[in-house]
C-alpha cells in the first residue's frame, strides 16, 4: 500500500502520514494512548487509497473524530497545539516545561479521579489556560485553578478539591514517600508497584525477591536453610523438632516467617537509605509480615503507606499462577500450581494478620481500582494531621 502524503498548507511541503506521530499528538492533547491509538487508527483508514491529503483536511478529520468519540475536551488543545508558549509551566524551580495534558491527567487520577473525571478537569483548566493567553503560567497557579474547579464541580465537590489540596501540598513538601506492597505469590505485587511508579514518578522500586538473592550469595544454606527456600515452601527446611511437633498450616507460617525475619534487616537498610537520601522508593515483596511492617518506625519527614494486596478467589489466582510461565518464562507455573495449597494457606495466614494489625488490605481484581484505592488511603494518612488553608497552599 502506497504511503498517502500529508500537504502543509502554508508552504506546501509533502512528508508522509504516519500514524505513531499522530496517536503521540493526540496524547500531548489530553487523550490516553489507547483513545490516540483507536483514533489514529480510524483516520488512517479513511485516508486510505487518497494520493495527497492537505494539513487542514487532516486536522478537520482529526477534530471530526474527536467529537465523535465524545473527547471534546481534547479538540481545544489540538487546535493550538502548534502554540507552545500557552503550554508552559514555571515549575517552583523556576525552570519551566511543557504543560502536558497527559501528565496532568495522571495527577488529577492520583487523588482518585477516574479517568473521564480528570479528562474533564483538564478540559475546563486549558481551556482557562488558552483564554487567559499568557505565557508566564506557574505551576502552582494552574493547582489553585484546578483546585476553584474541584470545588465548584456538582460530581466531585469540596471532598475531591480537599483532596487535591493535601496532595499538592505533599509534593511540595519535599517528604519522600515510601510504599510497602505485600502479599503471596501471584497477587501482582510487581505489577501495581510499576504501575504506581509510573504514575507518580517513583524512581526507585525495589523487590524483596532480589533482596533475597543477594542474602543468599552472603549466607550458605548450611547456615540458613529456610533462605534457600521459596517462601511457601520455607517450612521443609525446618528442624526436625519442628516438622515432627507442628501440623502442616503451623509449619507453613512458622518457615515463612522464620525467613520473613532474616530479610527484615536489607528491607530496612533499603528503607532507611531512601529516608536518609531523601528520595522516594517502593518495595514489593511477599516478606513484608504485617510485624514487620510495623516495626519500620515513620520519621515525621516521610510518609510510609503498606498495603497487603491479595487475590480472594482460588481459580484467578491458579489462573494468575498458570499465567506466570508465559509472562515470566524463568518461572515455571508447575511448581507455583504444585504448591497452590500451600500458597493458598500462605495468603490466607498474612490476610489474617495484615487484618488484626491495622496493614489495609486490598483485592487485586483491577490494576486501575487498586491504585485508586492506594491513593485514597494514602491521601487519608496525609489528611489526618493536615490544618493547611487553600491561600497557604496555592500561595
């Protein structure tokens, strides 16, 4: 199929039309890859079989097909997406960046915001941004509108704009933000947890698996041999005395936490190290005892959030398990669905104390649910001592 030639108007220069360079201008406008992608897909279908394409029939197909897709919110911005000085932002550094509907998306989505909610916000907070047509915007500025937004919106309302608020004045705060995500195998602890990195930007993560690894290269199984162990499976290393007075659930929790309790040394150390650098981290793991985590003490300048994911139906998570072997070829699924009873119990003994010790605990049926459900127990920590008025944050 010959490549159909997009034409600029003003000079009348000819370059191809290339789908990934539209579905990447698309998102600059506030739309998430897959609405780009679905978009640029159908225009490039309909453009089929034509020679030449002018630019503005171009961008009047694109805004046709926005409106179709009912993502008015986008058609203002691709409209002025060759204007960048209305895209601008002042940072508190004084350095300044592009105002990016996407990115600005993913903060309205961290305080709990679906993502047609924040699309929204982001409609009416460029279209404020293009009238007032100045090219010295602040970041702040652009917070406190959002903030007038949140309160004045009949869906969302002054709890929503609360909510922003106690968020924003966390990110300015400077406090590093530490999350401890626990649970069993297959519960998709590294999933949410390059998710939440993701959206909020985390630069460190950190699993206790590999932590595990390297104890492992430091202390021979002679010395340790619960270490040397799957943590479901840590109970065959038992002692003798152990294996012979304990029946088989006692001896599941007693050999993962004997070896929960050896690798609660490097997760501090990690730990204490981001505290000390002043940086945030996320560390995921099935180590994470609820006892442990309540012995990690929380400095005033950082905010520690533990959860306990957890995957409540037996088949999903076999199905999660059985899944492993084509995602992660390394692991294999046979011996995850060989230890499932034990697995099983495993997750059953750490909900069981994540419960009596206060660790929420979250079901992992939907990756964007659980990060919405994280966010709003995590802003719910940061509300609980916040006495901040909207002038002192937005100042």
């Amino acid at each position: 199929m010959s490549k159909v030639l997009i034409e600029n108007t003003e000079d009348q220069h000819q370059a191809p039309f290339l789908r990934g360079i539209l579905t990447r201008s698309l998102q600059k406008s506030g739309l998430t890859f897959d609405q780009a992608h679905d978009i640029a897909n159908k225009i490039r279908d309909e453009i089929e079989g034509k020679s030449l394409v002018t630019s503005n029939e171009l961008e009047q197909l694109v805004i046709k097909h926005l409106k179709k897709a009912g993502a008015e919110h986008a058609v203002t911005l691709y409209e002025n997406r060759s204007m960048p000085y209305m895209l601008q932002v002042e940072t508190d550094n004084g350095q300044f960046a592009a105002f990016s509907p996407s990115r600005y998306r993913a903060d309205l989505e961290a305080i709990g915001l679906t993502s047609d909610e924040a699309l929204s916000i982001v409609d009416e907070v460029s279209a404020h941004l293009l009238k007032r047509n100045k090219p010295d915007v602040t970041g702040r500025y652009i917070a406190k509108i959002t903030y007038r937004l949140l309160r004045k919106s009949k869906d969302l309302g002054s709890k929503v704009a609360h909510r922003w608020m106690v968020w924003r004045d966390f990110l300015h705060s400077g406090r590093p933000l530490v999350f401890l995500i626990g649970g069993t195998a297959g519960c998709g602890k590294s999933t949410i947890a390059t998710n939440i990195a993701s959206r909020l930007e985390i630069p460190r993560m950190q699993s206790t698996d590999m932590l595990r690894e390297v104890m492992r290269t430091m202390i021979p199984a002679d010395v340790e041999p619960v270490l040397h162990k799957s943590s479901y499976s840590a109970w065959q290393a038992l002692s003798d005395d152990v294996l012979d007075t304990e029946d088989k659930n006692s001896r599941i929790y007693i050999g993962y936490c004997q070896q929960a309790e050896i690798m609660s040394d490097p997760i501090k150390a990690v730990i204490n190290r981001a505290l000390h650098e002043r940086v945030s981290v996320i560390v995921e793991g099935v180590h994470f005892h609820p006892s442990i985590i309540k012995s990690i003490i929380e400095p005033d300048d950082a905010l520690v959030v533990p959860v306990m994911l957890a995957v409540l139906k037996r088949k999903r998570l076999q199905n999660r398990l059985k899944g492993r072997s084509t995602n992660v070829p390394q692991r294999r699924a046979e011996r995850y669905l060989e230890h499932f009873e034990s697995i099983w119990k495993l997750q059953t003994y750490l909900l069981s104390e994540a419960d009596q010790t206060g660790v929420p605990i979250i079901s992992n049926t939907d990756r964007d649910d659980v990060f919405r459900e994280i966010m709003l127990y995590t802003i719910e920590k940061l509300a609980a001592d916040f006495n901040k008025s909207a002038d002192q944050v937005f100042k």
